[in-house]
C-alpha cells in the first residue's frame, strides 16, 4: 500500500511538471520584439511581389521565390539560402514558406514555423546603422570602427589600438560624412 502512494505521488508529479512544459513552450516559440527580423522582412518583400492569383498556388509562389532569390543580397540572400531558394543551398523547406503564404498566414507566423524547422533562419541580423554625425566613437567596439572602414572602402594600417582606429576614422569622418549647416 504504502509503494502504490509513493507511484501516485510521483506520478503526480510528473503530470505536474508535464502540464507546466506545455503552459511555458508556446511562450518560448513565440517570437519576441526584433526576432527573425530578417525573415520577417523577406517574407513581407516577397509577399507583396505576388498577384492574388499566384497566392493561391503553391507551386507558383515556390517559382517565384526562386526568381525573387536570384535578385537578394546580403542577409536576404542568405535568408534565400536558408529555405532552399538558391541553386546551391544544400536543403530545402520551400513548403514551409508557400503553404502559408498560400492561406494567407502573417509573416510573424510564418517565421515562427520556419524557425521551428531550422532555427539559424531566425539568428540572422541586420547590421545596426552608426549614426557618425552623433555617436562617440570611444564607447565603439573595435568590430563596429573595423566595420566603419570596411563600409567605406578605407584601411587602417599599423592599426593595433582602439584609438589607432578612432583616430584614422576622425581623419575620414569629412570624407564620407555629410554634415548639414
């Protein structure tokens, strides 16, 4: 009697800890404020692309993200890549994308379902723009000075410090930053 109450209890418990998973994993899934902003985004450009008549036909939105690949770039491309849009990605969950898009469903929604398949969909970014005109280029991290001089073409050499890099930005800033009267 007294082993059939401890498996009670601890089957108990367990349905417990059970019902707690299933109340907490819709919040996880769901995406947060700046989440998949890049899937979002390429998912709304390509949406607006289609006519009615190609929403409605899964086979023909599959065609036309394939045409809508060839011209992305950057981090759209590699979103491209991601979904098997692009002739050399190595999968390809294409239906996951012109199912629902077919019934209409939010590019939220859609992206959350992507993620689910391959979450690195999700973990693409956009670059944060630097405003030059305002920000103080010692509170920087030496990544984003690098990437400073990359976005304009421009190369430090003998550069080993922060402020190496901070300097030969200020020597650049009037080159490539338009300030207005």
């Amino acid at each position: 009697m007294v082993e059939r109450s401890f498996l009670n209890g601890r089957l108990v418990l367990l349905v417990g800890i059970f019902g707690l998973i299933l109340f907490l994993l819709p919040q996880t899934i769901a995406l947060r404020e700046g989440d998949c902003e890049v899937c979002v985004k390429a998912v709304n450009m390509f949406t607006a692309t289609l006519s009615e008549e190609t929403k409605k036909d899964t086979k023909r939105i599959e065609d036309e993200f394939k045409g809508f690949c060839k011209k992305a770039k950057n981090k759209e491309q590699r979103f491209c890549y991601y979904l098997g849009g692009m002739e050399d990605s190595a999968t390809g969950i294409l239906g996951e994308l012109s199912k629902p898009i077919s019934w209409s469903m939010p590019a939220e929604k859609i992206c959350e379902k992507l993620k689910k398949k391959d979450a690195q969909i999700c973990d693409l970014r956009y670059d944060k723009q630097i405003d030059l005109t305002t920000v103080d280029l010692k509170k920087l991290k030496v990544r984003d000075l690098k990437k400073i001089l990359s976005d304009w073409d421009e190369e430090c050499d003998g550069c080993l410090e922060k402020t190496d890099f901070i300097k030969r930005i200020e020597e650049l800033k009037h080159k490539y930053v338009k300030t207005e009267l």
